[in-house]
C-alpha cells in the first residue's frame, strides 16, 4: 500500500539529514503508529510521502504510483490530514467538505452518506454552514479530519491528529481509524500519544533523527522487555541510551558495545548498519 524506499531529505541550508535512509513498507488493513521526538522527523516524511516536500533520494510508491513520476495518479490514493489545520477558512463547513468532494470526483450519494456520518460523531453538524474561521481549534480540526476522508482513500495519513481533540472526539477518530482499516484500508499516523499507539496500532515505528531505529508489532517490539512502551520509548527515543539486540542470543545492550556482555557474540556488524530498519525488533 505505502512503500518507502532508502528514503533520504536534507533541507536547504542544513548540514543534517531530515530524513536518512529510510525505509518503510505499509500493509492493506493496518493501522501504523509513527513516534519520535520532536524534531524526530516525522512530518518531513509524511509532508515528503504526501508529495509536498521534495527529496534527495529514495522512492515513495503509493498504491504502486510514484509520488514524483506519477504525482496524480498517487494523490488519489490517499486523505491527509496536517499538523496545523490551516484550511481554506473563507468557506463553511459544507463548502469546504463539498469542495474536496468535487476535487476527487465523489458521486452526490456516495459523498452523502459518509459526510453525515462523521458530522454526527464528531458532533459537527450544527456548525455545517458556518463559516470556518468562526470555528474553534477542534473544529476546524474535525473539519480537516472529514475533508480528507471524503474520497474514501485507501491510505489515510495523518500527523498528530489526536493533539487538542475532545476525548469524545478521540474517540470518534480511533473508531474511523479502526473502521477504515477493517475496509481493508490504510492507516499511517504521527503521535506522541504512547498509550493510544499501543492500543489501536498494529505495528509501530519509532523514528529518531530521520532513521527508523525500531520498527515492528507491539509484542515484538518489546520483546526481551518487560518496560511500558512509554519507558521503551524513553530508552530507544534517546541517542545516549539507544539499545541494540544481539541476533544470536536476543540480549539488549548500548549502540556502543563491540560484544555482547551475555553470549560474546560480535556486535560490531549489527551496530555498523546504523539505524537500518530490521522489520520486528529493536535495531
Ligand atoms: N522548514 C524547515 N527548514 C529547515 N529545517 C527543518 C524544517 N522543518 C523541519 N526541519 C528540521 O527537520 C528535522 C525534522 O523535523 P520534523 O518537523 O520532521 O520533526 P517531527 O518529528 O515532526 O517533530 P515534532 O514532534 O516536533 O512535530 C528537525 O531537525 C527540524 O529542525
Ligand atoms: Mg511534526
């Protein structure tokens, strides 16, 4: 559904990498949790997946369509909702709603059906046909969150769209979030929200300083660990206390050590290839 291959971004006037080769594949029917810490640099790999940022190399295929060479073709494949919700706020509600609609060709029923019913649960309709800068921070939210499932998408992506909803309304996402997967759709999200990742995702990456260093379900993630994804995160999401796992006896050790202190196993290999995903497992 989402392959992301040896993915690399630098931007301009910048000595560092954004994003260093990076790779990535997204199944049909999953939800997939992206974290990191600030700066980690999870919107430039979304704003990169979705076509708005260029990159230096690697590919994005969407659906099998190459975000650069077959630009259209894979921006019909997905919905995405952005960290800043700045949306077109001339508009109500509807019209914006309705605008996206006519953008991606939604016949007038099919279109109908689905709008209610997010309306209704996230308790939208009232404010359908006012304007969008009268709209609250969660509304215009809720608003963005509508628009870009409105062509029923078979990718949704989202950055960080649980920051400064309602309880009620987070809840009203994870269920879309659920029910769009079971269609046999796509989700891929940024949060920092550990307790929600753990809950709803079926596998979770953790990204630090534009490389995945883990990358897998839950269960193998904290495999040989009895920590709380929060306290995992904590220890992974740090560069001091980054964690490798020996491949012969799975014992967890620093990204420093030339050996492993349980079986004496070399290390150095697994440490050479840097943050270089290894899907299920810490790297
Ligand atoms: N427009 C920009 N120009 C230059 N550098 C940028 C720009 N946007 C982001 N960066 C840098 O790219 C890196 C990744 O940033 P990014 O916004 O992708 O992180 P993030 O994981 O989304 O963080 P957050 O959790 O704070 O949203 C950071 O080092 C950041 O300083
Ligand atoms: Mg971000």
């Amino acid at each position: 559904m989402l392959s992301i291959c040896d993915l690399s971004k630098a931007y301009a006037k910048s000595q560092q990498l954004a994003i260093n080769q990076l790779s990535l594949e997204l199944k049909r029917g999953e939800i997939f949790g992206f974290l990191g810490h600030n700066g980690a640099g999870k919107t430039t790999t979304i704003k990169v997946v979705a076509g708005i940022l260029p990159f230096d190399r690697g590919t994005v295929l969407i659906d099998g369509h190459d975000i650069k060479q077959d630009a259209e073709k894979a921006k019909r494949n997905f919905g995405y909702v952005s960290d800043n919700h700045i949306i077109y706020d001339k508009l109500t509600g509807r019209e914006y709603v309705n605008f996206l609609a006519n953008v991606y060709g939604v016949g007038k029923n099919d279109r109908q059906e689905r709008i209610d019913k997010m309306l209704e649960m996230f308790g939208l309709k009232d404010a359908y046909d006012a304007s969008i800068k009268t709209y609250s921070h969660g509304m215009k939210q809720k608003i963005h969150i509508i628009g870009s499932l409105v062509h029923n998408p078979s990718l949704w992506i989202l950055d960080e769209p649980m920051t400064g909803l309602d309880p009620q309304s987070n809840f009203a996402l994870k269920s879309l979030m659920k029910d769009h997967c079971k269609e046999g759709n796509t989700v891929f999200f940024s949060t920092h929200i550990l307790d929600i990742a753990e809950k709803i995702c079926d596998r979770i990456g953790i990204i630090s300083k534009g490389s995945l260093i883990s990358l897998g379900t839950m269960e193998q993630i904290k495999q040989n660990s009895t920590q709380s994804l929060e306290d995992l995160f904590l220890s992974l999401a740090n560069p001091a206390t980054q964690q490798v796992v020996c491949e012969k006896c799975g014992a967890t050790q620093g990204v420093s050590a030339k050996f492993c202190k349980s079986c004496g196993a070399d290390m150095r290999a697994k440490a050479d290839k840097g943050a270089e995903p290894d899907q299920g497992g810490m790297l």
